[in-house]
C-alpha cells in the first residue's frame, strides 16, 4: 500500500520553480523519503532523496517538516523536458527484503511555455 | 549514476507462447533486483524482489508460476512471463540496487504485446 498522498496534477510555467507537495503522515522514524520520476514511456529516474534534513543536489532540493509528516520536491527552474509524473515514496522494511519502492499515483506535472 | 539495462525493449508474441525479458546492471553488482509492470495511464505495480542466488519472493496477487524469475548472476535477472495471455500486455521495468542502503536505478522498461 502506498504511503504519500501526492496531487494527481499540476502546471508550472517554464522558467518558474515547481513545488511538488507530499503528504506522508504515517510515516516511521528510519524512513526515508524518495522522489523519482518517470518521463513517458520510460523507466523511473531518481531525483532525490533524504531523511529529516533538507537535501539539495543538482537536479532539485528536498524540504521535510520538522515532523516529517510532510515534504515538497522544489525544480528551480522547470523547463519543458521537466514535464513527467514525479512520485513521492516512503521506503519500506530493512534486510534483505526490505527498501521495496512501493509506488503510489504521482504527481503529472505539466511544464508549459 | 548507475546503469541498468533491459532487453528487448519492445517485443510481440503470439497468445500461449512464453517470452523472456533480460535486466542488467552494467556497472555495478547487483545483490537485488526488482520487477514492476505498469498497465496505461497507472503507476509501477511491484511483482517480486529477487536476491541473487536466491528464490524470488512475490507480492501478494502475483503468479509464480506464470512470471518466472531468474536471478543467476550479480548482474543478471531475467523474467519468463509463461503461456502469456493477451491481458499479460503491459510495460515491465526491472531496478537494481547494490545493497540494502545504496539506490534504486531502473531499467528503460519492456513493452509486452501479446497477440
């Protein structure tokens, strides 16, 4: 079952930033929270990923509340090919069996001109 | 970042014949890989996790017997999907991972059509 709630759309203007919000509320204190997203027709790309503190790198930043019950993906500065289902995903389990990507319905963000 | 790659990427095949997708990891050792489909217009479903040498384990609803899953090498897993049906049509993507803490990479993906 998945475990976020994400917005199943949104638009941003090109050259705007893009703030992808996700709700995870039951979330668990070893937890982390991943973003991938998935261009059509193509498999899921990794974008980001952290635990409690913001995270940045070069393709966006990751903004967790101090409850962690909730994060937002930031895109700086969308462009067109930014236009792609992003999925917000709390990793489940430990062992051998466990970090299963357990994917939820995503956000289809539209980057528009 | 790393790579995985899936082949064919595309392929049809006649309704009761069996069909074998490969996944690999070309430049790391894969310990686990995993197996999603993804029907149109609907997110990644997983349908197993498999450890190298090991026997896969299935997510409730998927069958076995009919998705064969074979993870020889640290590099290697492929999926048979046996007797496919036509509602058996769908896109499988495989990800590979390292270790229990390292990411998740995924593989392009394999359009299934059966006719």
């Amino acid at each position: 079952d998945a475990k976020t709630t994400q917005p199943p759309s949104m638009d941003c203007a090109e050259g705007r930033a893009a703030n992808l919000p996700c709700n995870h509320s039951t979330i668990s204190g070893n937890e982390y929270v991943y973003w991938y997203r998935q261009i059509h027709s193509q498999g899921p790309q990794y974008i980001i990923h952290g635990l409690k503190n913001n995270e940045t790198n070069e393709m966006a930043s990751l903004i967790i509340t101090e409850d962690r019950k909730s994060s937002t993906l930031i895109l700086p500065h969308a462009t067109l090919r930014d236009t792609a289902v992003y999925y917000c995903i709390v990793r489940v389990g430990g062992g051998n069996q466990g970090g299963k990507l357990i994917f939820g319905q995503g956000t289809e963000l539209s980057v528009k001109p | 970042g790393a790579v995985v790659s899936q082949h064919p990427s595309w392929v049809i095949c006649k309704s009761g014949t069996s069909v074998k997708i490969e996944c690999r990891s070309l430049d790391f050792q894969a310990t686990t890989m995993f197996w999603y489909r993804q029907f149109p217009k609907q997110s990644l479903m997983l349908m197993a996790t498999s450890n190298e040498g090991s026997k896969a384990t299935y997510e409730q609803g998927v069958e076995k017997d009919k998705f064969l899953i074979n993870h020889a090498s640290l590099t290697l897993s492929t999926l048979t999907v046996t007797s496919a049906h036509p509602e058996d049509s769908s896109f499988y993507i495989c990800s590979a991972r390292a270790g229990t803490g390292d990411e998740q990479y995924f593989g392009p993906g394999t359009r299934l059509t059966v006719t």
